[in-house]
C-alpha cells in the first residue's frame, strides 16, 4: 500500500504536506505511510480512495484494477477512452508474442 500511496500521490501532482492537509493530518503521517511504517486508518483509506479515485480495494492490494472516474464525460469521449486503453492493450499483447 506504501507504494501505491506515493505513486497516487506524485501523480496527482501533491507534496506530502498538501495531501496531509486534505487529510487534517500531519506531512510526517503520509511520510509514515509511504515508507511503510504506519498503515492507514480505515477512515484515512476510504478518503484516500476518494482523493485519488481509486477503490479501496486497490488502495489495500485486493484489486491490481485502478479505476478511472468519467463522470462528467459525454458518451463520445468515454468511447475515446475506452479505444485509447485497448490499443495499449493490444500494442502490449502484440509485443509480448513477439
């Protein structure tokens, strides 16, 4: 989970202390988190899940699925992206065979 936090994190463009602050908690708790040391509260993993878009599944490694959130999106652009994501699929696939 340590990983995936700081990964979701620096994704998304947050320093420690900026996701902290949307938490309420302190930069040295998210630190703890990422190396490792500290597991999140339930309550701090649902809102990370929300911060992030992501399940909570995905947070505690039950699901190696990460979610995109479309909301808000028209039909036509949520079928770009489902075109965009099975075309890496396939260039993956082609290149494993290979």
């Amino acid at each position: 989970m340590a990983e995936k936090i700081k990964l979701l994190r620096e994704k998304s463009g947050l320093t420690q202390a900026e996701l902290a602050r949307k938490l309420g908690l302190t930069r040295s708790g998210v630190n703890g988190w990422e190396m490792g040391l500290v597991i999140p509260s339930t309550s701090s993993i649902v809102e990370l899940s929300k911060i992030f878009n992501v399940s909570t599944d995905y947070l505690l490694g039950m699901d190696a699925n990460s979610t995109i959130n479309i909301n808000g999106l028209t039909n036509k652009e949520v079928a770009v992206i489902a075109d965009l994501i099975k075309c890496f699929k396939d260039a993956r696939n082609s290149e494993e065979t290979q």
